[in-house]
C-alpha cells in the first residue's frame, strides 16, 4: 500500500484517537536466531509495533507516519477497504521509535 493511500482514508478520528497498521499479520515469527516460533507458543506479555496512518484532533505526541509500540491485547481492530487497522487511544501507545526524533538539532536536555 503506498503512502498516498492513507491519506485518502475515507474516515477522521476524533479526539485522542490513533489509527494504526500493523508491521506483521498475527502469527508465526522469527527469533533472532531465525527460529521458526508458532502461533500457538505461549509466551509473556509481547508488545508489538505499528505504523500510525491517522490521528485525532488532540492527539499531541505522534505524527502520520510514526512507528509506534502497543500492546495487542488492548486494541480494537477495524477495516476500511479491505485493509486491517487497529484504533486506540493515545494513552494506549507505549513508545514512538525514535528515528524523527534523532534528526532534530535539539538534545531533548534541560540544562
């Protein structure tokens, strides 16, 4: 899907909500190592990442665009032509990675 294409999403998010895609479908993974790991292992509480594609109005700390963690098993799955999206709220996301921020000039340090 090209980039063009979400900005033509036919929906608007409202207030401090988050439109996302996932980077992968559910399901089998690789390790590290390359380790086939099914579906169905039974591991910890795995957050996974997202790619933001809208935004609400009062939305402050993520942009379009943004790479994002969230924990899947707070989310609400919606589709919009076709393709799968996960909604949730802004205080749902637990990390923005870091690549916009690392291009600005500023240090982020009060000194």
């Amino acid at each position: 899907m090209s980039e063009n294409t979400h900005d033509k999403l036919p929906i608007r998010m409202l207030h401090d909500r988050v439109l996302v895609r996932t980077d992968s479908p559910e399901g089998e993974r690789r390790s590290g190592g390359g380790i086939l790991i099914p579906a169905t292992a039974a591991v910890g509480r795995r957050l996974s990442w997202a790619e933001v594609v809208a935004v609400g109005q009062n939305v402050r700390t993520v942009e379009i665009g943004d790479r994002v963690l969230y924990d899947p098993e707070d989310r609400a799955e919606v589709e919009v032509r076709g393709v799968a999206y996960v909604l949730m709220r802004e205080r749902d996301l637990h990390a923005v990675a870091a690549d916009r921020f690392q291009t600005s000039d500023s240090t982020g340090l009060y000194l």
